[in-house]
C-alpha cells in the first residue's frame, strides 16, 4: 500500500476508536450517533470523515461498516475491511 494511503487507514481507525463509544459520557460521537438510520447519522459520519482527515472528507460504504462493526464489536469484521481498505487502495 502506498504510504499515504496506509496513513489514511491508520488515521481513520484512531479516530474512530476515539471518537466512537458505547459510552456516550466519553466519547464526542456515540455508537448511537452513526447507527444506520439515526436523525443525524449523515452529519455524523461527515464529521468523523473530516476528523480523521478523509480525502475530501469523503466516506464510503466501507467506512459505514466500519463504524457500524466496531460499533457492535465485531472486530473480525473490522479487520476484514482494513484488510479490503488496502487491497482496494493498491489497485
């Protein structure tokens, strides 16, 4: 992968974990916040998207799964998408 792209992920992924809790006493953004469907779900995942510095603070379906497996703690599923993140950023 080349490495601005890696820096990318590295920093999308910090930040997610940052920001993103199931405790919402502790985090800027709650896992309730960016749950598919929410009323603010769309400012939400475009303000994380600027936070961890996105090109264009853009997001993709890769980056709502994300969110939503870390979310829901299925860390298996996070890091098949990082995993996919890179394959599709070497392309």
């Amino acid at each position: 992968m080349p490495p601005k792209k890696e820096i990318i992920v590295v920093i999308f992924t910090t930040f997610m974990l940052r920001f993103i809790s199931t405790n919402s006493a502790l985090a800027q953004i709650s896992c309730h916040d960016v749950k598919y469907g929410s009323s603010n779900y769309h400012e939400k995942m475009d303000e994380l998207a600027e936070r961890a510095g996105l090109p264009d603070n853009y997001w993709s379906r890769y980056h709502e799964s994300f969110v939503s497996d870390l979310c829901n703690g299925n860390i298996k599923g996070v890091d098949k998408l990082i995993a996919r993140m890179r394959r599709n950023s070497e392309d």
